[in-house]
C-alpha cells in the first residue's frame, strides 16, 4: 500500500531546520522525500 502525505511538515532534528513537503510512504517505510510531481508513479 502506497500512502502520500501531501505538504507535510518536516523538521531536521540535527539542524533544526524544517519545510514543508510531499512524503510518500510504502509498506510502512519512508521511500521518498520532496515534490509530489517528481515521485514517479504518484498522480
């Protein structure tokens, strides 16, 4: 099962920094990181 978390809000616990982005998460795992439009196979 793919799952898509659109404008999600990360924050980098080493650094602090934090953005807002699209996450797509398989079987439970964090695959990808980043704009929706680059995820290949996500519509």
């Amino acid at each position: 099962m793919k799952l898509v978390i659109k404008n999600g809000h990360l924050i980098d616990a080493k650094t602090g920094k934090n953005g807002i982005c699209d996450i797509l998460i398989e079987e439970g795992i964090i695959k990808e990181i980043g704009n929706i439009d680059e995820i290949p196979g996500c519509d």
